[in-house]
C-alpha cells in the first residue's frame, strides 16, 4: 500500500484520522454501507489505505489492489480509474460486503482484531 502520508484530523470515537478534507469518507461509507457495520467498515478503510483514494497496493501481485478498501481490480469489477474515485471504491466495497462479508478483507481484520491496526 502506498499511501501520501499527510495528517488529518482525528475521528474521536474511532481515535484515527479522518482522512483528506475534500473528501469525506465517514459520509460515503454511512451511505452505502448497513448502519450495523459503519465503524467497522471506517476501521478497515484506514488499515487498508489511510483513506486515501489514490493509495496502490499489493504491488507484487497481479492485479494491484486500489483506493480506499483496496480492491483488486479483477476482471468484470470497476476499472482502475473507477476504483481510485473515493465514492465509486467505497460504493463497490460495500458491494462486496454484501455479497461476502469481510472475507475480502481476512487479513486486515485480523490486524484489527489484534491491535496490529
């Protein structure tokens, strides 16, 4: 993951940054996501990419993951420009959840859960 390693302003009740000005993450995710999971799903937006939407990841893996939750950009999936736009990534995770829970983020959820994140 890379990420541009700018300071934001904290969210108190999850004690982490809330991501770039422009763009408000905590919004988009209490849009599309199902109000149970909304402070989950913040949890695993900031492990995955600090909140920024142009983050790239999995940088030795075929396709990269992109944005906000760092989808792989699988065929049939949004391109990699849709994916880097904050909105679109955040709307398709949510998608993704839906269909699967948070098995597409395993591993950030286990860093969560032991403190690793």
């Amino acid at each position: 993951m890379t990420t541009a390693g700018t300071e934001y302003d904290s969210v108190p009740a999850l004690g982490i940054p809330a991501g770039p000005p422009e763009i408000d993450v905590s919004f988009l995710i209490e849009r599309y996501w199902p109000h149970p999971v909304w402070e989950t799903a913040k949890r695993v937006a900031w492990c995955e990419s600090h909140y920024n939407p142009s983050a790239v990841g999995d940088h030795n893996l075929d396709p990269k993951a992109y944005g906000i939750f760092q989808i792989r950009a699988f065929p049939r999936r949004p391109t990699v420009a849709a994916l880097l736009q904050a909105e679109t990534n955040i709307a398709y995770a949510a998608s993704l959840y839906a269909a699967h829970g948070w098995a597409p983020w395993a591993n950030t959820m286990a860093k969560i859960q032991d403190g690793r994140c």
